[in-house]
C-alpha cells in the first residue's frame, strides 16, 4: 500500500511539474518534478519498514502468548517486487493441546525481493528459490518436547 502511495505522489510531481514547464516556469516545474520524486520514494520507502515492523511485532505477539510449539510448514516466496512483495510463511503453532494453521505475511524490501525474483530463477542443486519450500521444521517448542 505504501508503495501505491509513494508512487502516486510522484506521479503527482511529475504532472504538476509539466504543467508548470508547459507554462513557460520550467526552474520551477523541474523543481516540483525532483521534489514529487524524492518525497514520494521517500515516503514509500518509510511505510516499506513500518510494515516490515508491524510483521515483526505480530511474530512477537505470537511468541509472547508461549505456544507450545510452532513448526514452519512452508514459504512461499514474494510474487513480485514492486507490488505484492510478502513472502507468506505458513505455520502450524500448537497452544494448549490445539493446533492452529497461521498465515504470516513478511514484507520484503525492494532490493532484496527483487534480487529474490531475479536471482531466484537460477537452478541451484537444492531448486529455484522463487519456489515454495515445504519445510515442516520446529522452530519454537518448549523444554521437555
């Protein structure tokens, strides 16, 4: 969503910009140009890492209610790197004798889903990395388990 944001500023700039060259205040629109860009990367740049915190805080949330224990079953990598960047891990999380199935979304950066999209799609001997993983590890189980 901030990536939306980010770039309809600057395509805001961008207009504006012209309109103003096209009215003979070419300083000016060039100015309002470089400004709409650089205010609408940064913003998207700031709500990138804010919503990478809020995936970070809720894996927090998660681990303070003390499940028993909590195995990754699979991630799924991002599907694109500009828009639809989560990698979704999928995880079992046990928690007084019920097992619940949970969804985590992880935004990823931009350089890195998009060195994940393109580095991905080279065969290395344990796959592609743009492939899911079915992991079915433990990460998180109580002493005594």
């Amino acid at each position: 969503m901030g990536t939306i944001f980010g770039l309809a500023i600057a395509l805001a700039g961008l207009i504006g910009g012209g309109v103003l060259i096209s009215q003979d205040s070419f300083d000016l629109g060039v100015l309002v140009i470089i400004a709409g860009g650089v205010l609408g990367f940064g913003v998207a740049w700031i709500m990138q890492y804010l919503a990478l915190g809020k995936a970070v805080w809720d894996w927090v949330q998660l681990m303070r209610r003390n499940p028993d224990s909590v195995r990754v079953v699979s991630v799924h990598p991002p599907k694109g790197f500009i828009i639809r960047r989560d990698a979704v891990v999928t995880m079992d999380v046990m928690h007084e004798g019920a097992t619940t199935r949970k969804e985590q979304g992880i935004p990823i950066p931009w350089l890195p889903a998009f060195l994940w999209r393109v580095a991905g799609k080279v065969p290395t001997p344990i796959g592609r990395l743009t492939d899911k993983r079915d992991l079915n590890t433990k990460v998180w189980g109580r002493s005594g388990d």
